[in-house]
C-alpha cells in the first residue's frame, strides 16, 4: 500500500515549496483580516478558500507531463488569445477599464493567462527550432509577433502593466533560446528613441503615473497620493511594525487599494521589515527552487518554461515592491498569493504547479 504508485508520485512532489506557498497565502489571509478591520469578511475568506481550491487545482496540474504542455502549447495560446479578442468585443467594464469577460459562473481576466501561455507558446518554438536559427529574421519575427500581438491587445483595455509583464516574460525566453544580446541592446536604443511616440499613444492618467513618479510632492493630495500614502504607511512600520490590527493609514482609509495592489504597505505597518523579510524569503525560495528545476530539465522546454514562468513570478514581485516603495509607476500589478483577487491567485498556481511538473518529471527514472 505504501509502495503504490499513488505513494511513489506523492514522494516526488516538492512538499517544501507547497508548505512555502500555503505560508504566504496564509500570511496574505490575515493581512486581509487586518485590512478589514477584524473581519473575514469581504476578503480574507474568500482568499482563503480560492488558495484552497487552486492548490488543489496546482497539484493536480503538476501530475501532468511537461510533454502534454508542448503539445498543446497553441491550442493554449490560440484559447487565450480569443479570450483576449472576445475582451474588446463584449468584455465587462470596471473601474474604467475593459479587462474582463463574464461567463456567468466566474469572471475571468484572460490577459493574466496570457503571461503563462506566452511563455509556453515560445518554449515550444524554440524546443522545435534548429540551434543557430534564433536570430535569423524567419524565426525572430514570428516570435515578436507572438509577444506583440496580446501585448498590444492588452494595452487597449487599458492595463500596461499586464502588457508589460507579457512583454517581459516573452523576452526572457527569446533571451534564454539564445538570441543574440546585441539584438536586445538595439531594441533598447529604439525603444528610447521611440519614447516620444509611446508617451504620445498612453493615456493621461498612465502619463499622469509616470510624472507623480517622478516627483509625487508635485500633486499629494491628487495623482500622488496613492504612493505618499504608502510610503508613510511602510514607513511608519520600522523594524516590526505596529501590531497586528493596530495599522493606523489602512484603518483610516488613507491607503488606497489596500486589500489589492497596496496590500505590501498595509502589511508593512503592522509587520515592519520582519513581515517584509517574511515575504521576500519566501518567494526567494520559491524562485530559488524555479530556477534549480529549470537547470535540472532533461529538455528545451522544460528549461525555457520554467526559466519563464521563474522570471514571469519574479517580475510580479518586483513591480509591486517597487511600485508600492516610489521605485516604478503605479500599474496595477498585485503581489502574488497575498493580494485579494481571483484571477491573479490563479494564475500563479497554475504557473507553480507548471513548475512543479517539471521538478516532478526530473525525479523520473526514465523520463
């Protein structure tokens, strides 16, 4: 009984990072407790039952073959991307933005699938692309075609954020397959040059971000002060912060989007720096163990995906972080497992539990 099958694949499931993950998403639970004031209600049940669900949902993923992933990868691609077309169609307005699609059931954000399958998408073409072809034009430009198309389509709804996280982890790989850097240096030097023409195509509010980045004093009470709010609030945690329930600019409503994009500042008050170390060591774990499973993979794609979901997690941690400290422009992007939302959460464990079946396939006698 303890020697089946059901025991032998139990055995090579890394139960470290599930119990890193379940400590985050926990922490993350409570802080949204705090947010709401003593209550588990609106917030932090909910997260808590997602996290749940899509654990289960990880772990079930993780039993898949990295080989039925390649397989599939356009099918994947090709499904979100119609999710994204059907967005501007008949997709459901909020907050002033058109990101979603209402199926009834659930209400999904296809743009934030679209990190993964981007990723996927482009493991699969340079797995199957013959080595020394990477820079040529016929294969460079049908894989900027596959990062530009949802990155463009993203940016109509508008969310450069998502637009940028597609972008960058699509990038990443393209650098991994072993894309010459000179190509990535020539596009950087463009893309400067072409600074004028993108702050011309943004809209005002995204243009109003980047000035209050720059000088947030400029409008405190207006544009700034979402990011004033937040430094005072990370601020005033110090070392270990306030106490549990005792945040005074979460409380107060000062802080804006405390539960969603905010929620690093509203854990920062009450847990000071010790919360914070909390957090990044335990995605530094995370990301650790992402990396050492891609450089264990027996193949290409393993490799490049998980490298790319590794990076895409890293490039969610840093925005917020820094966007939440006055270090980038504010774009909407959630720190993962502890900000409130149902999209988001997913996302990351579907990208987990990719990663997980890629470790799981490395322990296999004979993959």
């Amino acid at each position: 009984m303890f020697n089946g099958p059901w025991m032998r694949e139990l055995s090579r499931m890394p139960w470290g990072i599930v119990l890193v993950t379940i400590g985050l998403a926990g922490f993350g639970m409570v802080i949204l407790y705090s947010a709401a004031g003593g209550s588990l209600s609106p917030w932090a049940l909910k997260h808590g039952l997602r996290f749940c669900l899509f654990l289960a949902m990880a772990l079930g993923i993780s039993i898949i073959s990295p080989d039925t992933w390649m397989k599939y990868a356009w099918g994947v691609y090709g499904a979100v991307l119609v999710g994204l077309i059907g967005v501007e169609l008949i997709g459901q307005v909020s907050g002033g933005s058109q990101r979603w699609l209402d199926l009834g059931i659930i209400r999904l954000q296809p743009s934030e699938f679209m990190k993964l399958a981007v990723v996927m998408v482009l493991a699969r073409f340079y797995h199957f692309l013959p080595k020394g072809y990477e820079t040529r034009p016929a294969a460079l430009f049908p894989a900027l075609a596959l990062i530009a198309v949802p990155a463009a389509l993203v940016m109509l709804q508008p969310d450069l954020g998502t637009a940028l996280s597609i972008a960058f982890g699509g990038v990443v790989v393209m650098f991994l397959a072993g894309v010459r850097l000179w190509l990535f240096l020539g596009a950087a030097v463009a893309g400067l040059a072409a600074m004028p023409l993108a702050w011309s195509m943004l809209h005002d509010y995204q243009r109003k971000r980047v000035l209050i980045f720059l000088d947030p004093s400029t409008d405190p009470r207006g544009a700034g002060y979402h990011i004033t709010q937040s430094k005072i609030a990370i601020g005033s945690g110090g070392i270990s912060g306030k106490g549990f329930l005792n945040g005074t600019q979460s409380h107060l409503d000062y802080l804006p989007e405390l539960h969603t994009d905010f929620i690093f500042a509203t854990m920062a008050e009450e847990w000071g720096l010790i919360g914070g170390l909390f957090i990044i060591g335990g995605f530094g774990i995370i990301l650790g163990w992402g990396i050492i499973t891609a450089m264990q993979a027996r193949g290409q794609f393993q490799r490049l995906l998980a490298l790319g979901l590794t990076s895409t997690l890293f490039f969610y941690l840093a925005i917020n972080m820094m966007m939440v400290m006055g270090l980038a422009p504010v774009v909407g992007i959630p720190l993962p497992l502890v900000s409130y939302g149902g999209s988001a959460m997913l996302t990351v464990m579907i990208l987990i539990g990719l990663i997980m079946g890629i470790a799981r396939q490395n322990k296999l006698p004979n993959a």
